[in-house]
C-alpha cells in the first residue's frame, strides 16, 4: 500500500516539475513607469499588452490634440511595446478598439491600415465606449505572437 501512494504522489508531482519555468516578464524601457499596470505581459509565446489611449512615451496626452493623433498616438506606443519585445505588426494577431464615438470608425479604420501594410491584419473586435481613461477618444489594446 505505501508503495501505491509514493507512486501516486510522485505521478501526480511530476506535472508540475516538469513545467517549464514562467518567463521573466518584458522589459519595457520605452514606456513610462508611473502608471498601475504593465504595459505588456508575457505568457509563453504571447504578449498582452495594455490599451494605449494615446498617450506619449513622456506621458504627453496626444488625444487633448484630436481624434487623428490620439490614433497616431496609441499605435505609435503599440509599436514601442512590440519593438521593444523584439517583435513589429507583424505579430500582432488580435486588436479590440474602443471608440467614445462610433462615428470616428472610418477615421480610426484609414489611420491603422498603414500600420499593417504589407501584413496580415490582426482579428479585431471595435465596440463605442462613454468615459474612457483621461477623456480619451480611443483606447486600443493587441495581443502578439512570438513565431
């Protein structure tokens, strides 16, 4: 019976010693420090980033300047985050965009076209959202890939 439940114990441990350990999270020089997330965390092979709102690596709110470069903003800071894990648009396989007004959808949509030119485009979900952080107009989030 002893040697049932070591067998057992051993079975049921081996599992989890053999997961590899987590990766470190992503370094991100590029972007300030003072806000309460991360800009992007790393799980295995993926990168989550955070929505930027276009906002300046220096924490300047682009959007007080209007919708086009508030766009210009935020992509710009996706990029950073993406560089800066050794990746580009390229990677990215999934954008959710939230607009506080559903009719800037064609202004947004002509903006983040060229970000992808000559890649595939993301999976993107886009939905109107009231009170986005700091009055902004736009918030975008992605997920990449590490091929």
């Amino acid at each position: 019976m002893k040697r049932l439940i070591a067998a057992a114990l051993l079975m049921a441990a081996t599992p989890a010693l053999a997961q590899p350990a987590p990766a470190p999270p992503p370094q991100i020089p590029s972007m300030p420090t003072q806000r309460p997330f991360s800009p992007a965390v790393r799980v295995g092979d993926i990168l989550f980033m955070s929505g930027q709102i276009g906002q300046t690596p220096e924490g300047m709110d682009r959007h007080r300047e209007g919708f086009d470069a508030a766009v210009k903003s935020a992509m710009d800071s996706i990029g950073v985050i993406l560089k800066d894990n050794g990746l580009d648009f390229g990677n990215v396989v999934k954008c959710t965009v939230m607009l506080d007004d559903m009719a800037d959808w064609p202004r947004f949509n002509a903006a983040y076209l060229p970000y992808f030119a000559g890649k595939r485009l993301p999976a993107r979900s886009a939905f109107g959202a009231d009170g986005l952080a700091l009055g902004a107009p736009l918030e975008v989030e992605c997920i990449a890939a590490f091929k």
